[in-house]
C-alpha cells in the first residue's frame, strides 16, 4: 500500500519512511528476522515501483538506492531488536537484585490492588 500511494503521489512526498511501521511491528513482535524480510520485501516494492516511473542514466544508481534503502532498514531493524532484547535483560536483572534483597519487596496494581510482584522475602 506504502508502494503505491508513493507511486500515486509521484515520488514527490518520498514515502518510503513510511515503510518503518511495518518494519517497527514485525521486529518487536516476531523478532529480527521477520523484519528484515519485511525490509526486504518493502525495499523490493519500492523498487518494482520506482523504476517503473523514473529513469536514471545508469541501472547502477537504482540499485545503488535500493541497497542503501535496504542497508538503512536493516540497521533499524538490528537496532530495534537489540533494543528489545536490553529490555528484557534489564527486567531480568531487576527482578534478580529485588529478589536477593533482604527487604521485603512488592509491586501493587494501583487500582485493583493485586500484587503483581513479590520478592520471596515478602511470600
């Protein structure tokens, strides 16, 4: 859709930052490699669309901008990941100091008043 609304348009806007949603949702939610394919296949409609409508005076310069395009998206891709996977470490690692702790420690949703988080020096 991001390929053809750019093709609408007449490549005047450049739409193909648009293509980051996607590429945003199939990393956090599939993992790195689904994103990359996801960048793939966006950098491969930008590309059937592209050539269609503009003429360089070499081959190599569409696909000289192609494999930039796709070089930027898989640097947001690896970016993102990895992003995620610090995160997931960093609660890894909280939840490993708050447990040693000989305090006792617990977490409350604020309205329901569940505990959603409890240290075993507090159970």
């Amino acid at each position: 859709m991001i390929a053809a609304a750019d093709a609408y348009t007449g490549y005047e806007i450049r739409l193909s930052i648009l293509y980051l949603g996607p590429l945003t949702l199939a990393t956090w939610s599939l993992g790195r490699a689904a994103g990359i394919v996801v960048a793939i296949v966006a950098v491969t409609a930008w590309l059937a669309s592209f050539v269609s409508e503009h003429l360089y005076s070499h081959v190599i310069y569409l696909y000289w901008e192609g494999a930039i395009l796709v070089c930027t998206y898989a640097l947001f891709v690896l970016l993102l990941s990895r992003l995620k996977q610090a995160l997931a470490h960093s609660d890894d690692r909280f939840a490993k100091v708050v447990d040693s702790l000989d305090a006792m420690v617990f977490v409350e949703d604020a309205q329901s008043r569940q505990i959603l988080f409890a240290n075993p020096r507090y159970r």
